[in-house]
C-alpha cells in the first residue's frame, strides 16, 4: 500500500487542485488536519461547501482519511468545545473521518479528532484505547499536533506538539503517526518531517505556499519513505535506524 500524506492545506485551492490529481498514484490519501482557514476572509462555511467538493473528487478515485485540526472547527460541544461538525456529514464509502477506525488491507487506521478539552481529550483516548485490542498487522494514527518536546513539533522558539500524545505512544505503541500542524519543522535546523519514538515514526510533511503542498509519499511494503517540498525530494528507509527509547528533543530555547 502507498499512502499519500499531506497536511495544513489551509483552504489552499491550487493545492487541492494538486492532491486531486495526484490521488490516483496512490493507494489510500490522507489529510491530516487543517483544511480550513480562520484568517480567511471567507466565512467557514463558505469555505467547506467548497472543500466538501474537493473532498469528494478524492474519494471518488482512492479511500481518503480526513482528521480535523485546530482551524477546522465550526461548533461547540455541549461540553462548550471546538468541533468539526462539517466532517462529521461527510462520512461516506471511501471517506473516513474524525472518529473513524477503519482497517484498510491489514493496516488499522485510527482517525483522531482535533481535541479542544478535557471532555474531547478524554473521548479520544477512549478511542484508542478501544482500538488497541483490535487485530491488526500495522496500526496508523492520523493525529494533527505531533507529539511535543520532538524535532516534528519544533517551531522555531519552542515547541508546539501535543503533550499528551507522547504518553499515549508510549502506551499504545502505534507503528506510525501521521500528524501536521507544525508549518515550519521540517524547514528548520533543529526540527524535522520525522521522528521516531520508541518503534513509532512519527511524520510531519510541513507547510509551503504554491501550487503543490508539501508530501509525504509512505510504501507500507517497502518501508520506504520519501518527503517532497520545494527543495525536492528527501528518501529515507524505515528499515535503516533501530528503535531508540522515549526520549524528549534537546530542551527549547528562546521565547514561547
């Protein structure tokens, strides 16, 4: 199975354009949150009537796995927390989404919603934990934040993953974690577009503005994954390095 994984498209048309066509030379696509814009002049709801339809050209051609992010919400809870209501109506054959565990040629892929408190935090670990006794040969989160204190949650000053979600990894041990919300890790020194954390990698593919986001291009047979930006193609072997312990990224500098 190759899977095409990209994240914070941003309400970027021409980059939907690109994920559109590029959807038929793999075998499942992944958003892994931030398909929205809350800076755009665009009311949301303007925004998703049009994502909607991009949504559906992609499932039209490949299984698509949609998570929400921070910039994805468009109600609150009864709890008073974000949401990504919209997401939820679009939940159709070929088309999963926040809430989802769908197993797809042996590899179970858990659908993690962007969570906004401690009710919508609590649900999500539920989920997990229901998935983690369920069979399967590979297990694949699709969680928006990465994990923090890593080189895939470093933004420059600080870090700006997940805090829980190292926990949770460590606990569960998922094979890989598709994540995103980070734009500038991969770009930068001390950041990266992956991680590994115990037996889990961990992939971030970052943010670049133009016509093509950055990719994430994962062959689940080969084991072979390969990052894309505008600086051109980066290809790494999963087989190369050996698991290493949960450990934090060297300790932040700087401002928050």
């Amino acid at each position: 199975m190759r899977i095409l994984l990209v994240a914070d498209l941003h309400y970027t048309l021409k980059q939907f354009d690109w994920l559109v066509e590029e959807a038929s030379r793999h075998d499942l696509v992944v958003i892994s949150g931030d398909l929205l814009d809350v800076a755009s002049v665009l009311e949301p709801q303007v925004q998703t009537l049009v994502v909607e339809k991009y949504l559906a050209r992609i499932a039209s051609q490949r299984p698509l796995i949609v998570s929400s992010g921070n910039h994805d919400g468009d109600r609150r809870s009864e709890a008073d927390e974000s949401v990504a209501g919209w997401l939820q109506e679009l939940r159709g054959e070929q088309l999963y989404v926040d809430g989802d565990s769908v197993e797809l040629q042996g590899t179970l892929f858990t659908v993690c919603p962007w969570w906004d408190g401690p009710v919508s935090r609590a649900a999500l670990e539920a989920q997990l934990e229901r998935d983690a006794t369920r069979p399967r040969n590979r297990w694949i989160w699709i969680h928006h934040a990465p994990p923090d204190q890593s080189p895939v949650s470093w933004a420059g000053r600080r870090f700006g993953g997940d805090e829980f979600l190292p926990g949770w990894i460590e606990k569960y041990q998922p094979d890989f974690v598709f994540s995103g919300h980070i734009h500038n890790a991969p770009f930068l020194d001390r950041g990266s577009w992956l991680d590994r954390l115990g037996k889990t990698w961990v992939f971030n593919p970052g943010r670049q503005i133009g016509a093509a986001p950055t990719s994430i291009s994962l062959d689940l047979e080969t084991l072979t994954v390969e990052w894309t930006s505008f600086e051109g193609p980066v290809r790494r072997s999963l087989l190369e390095a050996e698991p290493s312990p949960l450990s934090p990224a060297p300790s932040a500098v700087g401002g928050a």
